[in-house]
C-alpha cells in the first residue's frame, strides 16, 4: 500500500469494482504499461476523492522523467482549477527539469501538454527544433536533416521525454523509433500506423490531424515530410532518442 493511502468504504468506486481509491491508485501504480492504460480510465472517474491521494504520492517523488504516471496524475490534478493552481505554485516553470539553456520553450510546451493542448504542444516543438537547428533554421522556418547531428543531446531528449512522460507514454520520438523498428524501418508502413496518411493520401495540417489523446500512437509531435523522409531518419537516429529508446 502507498505510503499515507488508506482506503475508506465510501470511497469504492464502480470502474474498480468493490476497490477503494487508494487501491486503484496503487494498482494504476504498479501495472505494466497495457494495463495502465485501462486503469487510467478508471482513474478519471474517481473525481475529486482521488486528489489528495495523488498529492501525498507526489510528495515522495523527486522531479525525474522515469514513469509517465506521474505525468498522467499530473494531468489529472490539472483538470480541476484549484489543482491547477497548487500545480502551478510549486512547478511554476513545469514539473520537469529542463536543461539549462536561453531562449527555450520548455516551460510552455510543459504546461500545453499537461493542459493537453497538443496542437500548441506540437508549434512549441516546432519552434524550438529550429532553435535547436540554428539561426538559419529560424531564419528559413525550417530544419534541414543535415543539421539535426549537431543538435543538443540534453535538449532533443527533453523534447521527447516531455512528450513522452505526459502522454501515457503514447506520444514522442522514441515511441515513432519504436514503431518504425518493428516495422523493420518500412516508412510507409509507418506513415498510417501513426495517423499520417489514409488511404495512401497525406493526412492534412492542422485540421485533419487529431489533436487529443485519442490519436494513434506515435502520432505526434509532427515531422514536416514535404521534403521526404531524411528529417525524421535524422531526427530518430538522434544520440537523444538511441538513449531514450534504451532506457528500460
């Protein structure tokens, strides 16, 4: 049992059967990433009863990014407007440590993706590739695949682990790495896995692309293919995303 979670017989909840909250929270907890998934689910429905429960496990937490649980309960805790508040008061710049670095987007793409605003998620990391790619990246308004090597190790990788870690672990460079792997690298194989061609036609942008989290895996953030595939092969090659696709 969690630290400090104790369960009450008013705080059953039908999505878990005859379970308490703090039970379905220590279940979410433990579970392998495919039950989480449904567990999450349930966890939504519990309500305002679930909040301090979640409070008292965040406080046995450092900062790291190495469950997206934690990112899960954090979005949970920012859908209601008073837990939104406390988020804000003792991770004003976002839950996760970004690296050190001027003129970065990371505090923003933070609160987007805990607010779920994928769309503006997706600009955010738009903006701060080209800033990572350079002045002349900014200055054209896009990267070129030869400079995606000489980009931040520390910083592509936030980029991805903040996807990663407030998404259910459904959305980032790794998992489209992942995806494209079992795939054996067959890109076209991989462009409707994820939601970016039907029927053999490009998905349209913005608004036929789906900006919630009932998108296929992988789905975002977004890689501009109107000059082929060399982008993404770089930006998935990445030192960041071999790391981050070998971290268990």
């Amino acid at each position: 049992m969690l630290s400090g979670l104790r369960p009450s017989a008013s705080s059953a909840n039908p999505a878990g059967g005859d379970l308490s909250a703090a039970e379905q929270l220590q279940r979410f907890l433990k579970g392998n990433p495919r039950s989480r998934q449904r567990l999450w689910l349930q966890l939504q429905g519990l309500g305002a009863e679930l909040y301090p429960l979640v409070w008292t496990h965040l406080q046995s937490l450092d900062r790291s990014p190495d469950d997206w649980a934690t990112g899960s309960l954090l979005r949970l805790l920012a859908r209601d407007g008073e837990q939104r508040v406390r988020l804000q008061q003792i991770a004003a710049d976002g839950w996760l440590q970004a690296p050190p670095a001027e003129h970065t987007t990371y505090s923003e793409l933070q609160l987007a993706l805990l607010l779920g605003d994928l769309q503006e998620a997706d600009r955010l990391t738009s903006v701060q590739l080209r800033r990572l790619a350079g002045p002349s990246a900014e200055e054209r308004g896009y990267v070129y695949f030869s400079e995606v090597p000489a980009m931040a190790e520390a910083e592509l990788g936030f980029l991805d682990t903040a996807w990663w870690f407030y998404s259910n672990g459904r959305f980032s460079f790794r998992m489209q790495r992942q995806l494209l792997e079992r795939l054996a690298w067959r890109w076209e194989e991989l462009w409707p896995r994820i939601g970016w061609k039907c029927d053999g036609v490009w998905t349209r942008y913005p608004g036929a692309f789906t900006w919630s989290h009932d998108a296929p895996e992988g789905h975002m953030p977004l890689v501009n293919q109107l000059r082929g595939v060399r982008l993404m092969d770089a930006l998935l090659r990445h030192p960041a995303i071999d790391r981050a696709c070998a971290t268990p």
